[in-house]
C-alpha cells in the first residue's frame, strides 16, 4: 500500500519554484498565504509541516491544536514567533532561513543611514512642494565615523561588510561570538561602542534578554550624540526611550524599520503619537518592515529552506 503523502500548510506567499520543489519531493500542499492567526484554528489537525510569516504565533496552543506537526518553514531570520523550547521538547524540526535576506537587510540599513545622514527624506518631501532648500539640507560623511554594529549575525554581518567601503570605522560587538569569520577586523566590547560610536545599528533577536534592549539606560550610555538604526525587532526598542532621547539630544537621528506591533496602528495610542511626533521633527525615518522585502531575498530564502530540507 502507497504511504500517504505529507501534508503541508503553506501559510506566506511562495514563489513557484519553491512550491513545485515540494511537490515533486512527495508534499501535498493546502495554499492559505492570507490565513490569519483565528483563522488557524478553523483547519483540522491533518498536516505535518507548515510554512509560517512573522504574524503567525506557534505556541503551546497551536501545537496543541496541530499535534501532527512536525516540521515548521520559517522563510527569514526571526522566529520570535515559534515557541522553539516547545519545539525541541517534542522534536519539532523548525528551519529558518537567515541567510536568504541578509543582503538585503544590510543594504537597506545603509540605505537607511544614508538619508539620515544626507537629510534626503526631508529634501525629496520639500522638492516636492517646489522648495529648493539647500543649507538646512546640508548632510554630514560617513568616512571616518565610528559605526557600532550590535549583533553581528547574517544581517549585521552584511551591513559590516557594505558599510566598511565607506571607510569608517567598524565598532562590531555580539556579546555571544568571539570572532566572526569574513568580517575582517575583530569584535569590541560594549563599552567601546559605547564610548566612541557616532551612528548605531542594532541587529539582534527578540528573545526575553533583547526585549526593549533599546532603552533609557542603553541611550544614556552613549558618550556622544548617535544616529540610531533598527532594522531587527520591533520590540528590541523602547519607543518612548527612544522619544526621550532624541529630546535630550542623546539620538540626533532614528531610523526604524520596524516596530513593536505592526502595522503601526495596531500599536497603543501613545506610541502612535510618539511616532507622529517624531516623523513631524524630520528627524526621524519610518519604513513598514521592508529591509530584506526585495524580489532576490524572496527566492533566497525559499532556496535556502529547500536546500535545508535536502529538496536542492
């Protein structure tokens, strides 16, 4: 008697390469790339793999209700979402895929601090009022700036590697690595970051330990004024931390590309405001959780999983 073919929930948009790969490997696949997080819990508990987006939440509940699964596809880095203790108690094999949108993420974050730098947000928005405003748009060079990159994973290892060609100086530190192989120079302490670092970019996990990382304490520490960058988790910065820093002058420019609650309604009135005020100050840039949203880091990351899974 023929085995009865794997059933995988495929909860995310997918490119056809990746599907038609599953396919022939033997999967039979329920496409649902719009499914929310109630409407889950409306499908029966008959598939063993399920692909998931960072909305999605797999906890102890979700486990319970799909207690076939075994196998979770986690196109990206973040899986703050999947309750990984969970997973290693029962033997529920999760993949990820860091490696497929680093690139991107590093390119955005640079794209990021260079319009912080050059006042070019701001610029484009007065050009398109016909205002031709020079002087106040006057920017600043990156050459010759302390950098500190915290978290030196896929992505903060490629922003070392884009923004090194703008001769700064690279202030790398992961409190968890020694050394980080392809980085080409070594990792700092915190407190050398701390004491030198003009511009910093935060590329770190949401886990208990970074939740809110970014917070009064963390900004008072600066010895200098910074532009600050969050291209990882929302909720690896203090939003109001952030506001009270760029009050007292010890943030001259943010950047966030992320936020606790996404979309940027969904969050609580205050930070709503909070956000309002600091976009209003053009001090400050807002993107909708679009570093490593680029066509190539799609297939990448699908490419990896695949290769992951052992279908490539």
């Amino acid at each position: 008697m023929k085995a009865q073919a794997p059933k995988m929930l495929i909860c995310d948009e997918c490119p056809v390469f990746f599907m038609d790969a599953l396919s022939k490997k033997g999967y039979e696949l329920e496409y649902r790339p719009m499914i929310d997080n109630q409407g889950l819990y409306d499908l029966p508990n008959e598939y063993q793999a399920i692909l998931i987006k960072s909305a999605l939440q797999l906890h102890e509940r979700f486990f319970a209700h799909f207690s076939a699964i075994q196998l979770v596809l986690r196109p990206g880095s973040g899986l703050d979402n999947i309750d990984m203790a969970y997973c290693k108690e029962h033997h529920i094999h999760v993949i990820n895929s860091p490696e497929g949108n680093a690139n991107a993420v590093g390119e955005h974050t640079l794209g990021l601090l260079l319009c912080l730098a050059n006042n070019l947000v701001k610029a484009v928005g007065e050009a398109r009022r016909h205002a031709w405003i020079r002087e106040e748009n006057r920017g600043i060079e990156l050459q010759g700036r302390a950098v500190g990159v915290i978290g030196v994973g896929h992505t903060g290892l490629a922003f070392c590697n884009k923004i090194r060609g703008f001769e700064v100086k690279l202030l790398p530190h992961d409190k968890y690595k020694y050394q980080v192989d392809g980085l080409g120079t070594g990792l700092v302490p915190l407190e050398q970051v701390f004491a030198e670092a003009e511009m910093v970019s935060l590329h770190l996990p949401l886990n208990p330990e970074t939740y809110h990382y970014a917070n009064d304490a963390f900004f008072d520490a600066f010895d200098r004024p910074i532009y600050f960058i969050n291209t990882s988790r929302g909720a690896i910065c203090h939003l109001p931390a952030l506001y009270r820093a760029m009050e007292r002058g010890k943030v001259l420019k943010a950047a966030l590309d992320v936020l606790e609650k996404e979309p940027l309604i969904q969050n609580s009135d205050g930070d709503v405001a909070l956000i309002d005020k600091m976009l209003e100050s053009e001090r400050a840039i807002v993107t909708p959780h679009i570093a490593g949203w680029t066509y190539e880091a799609r297939d990448k990351m699908h490419q990896f999983l695949l290769q992951k899974m052992g279908v490539l």
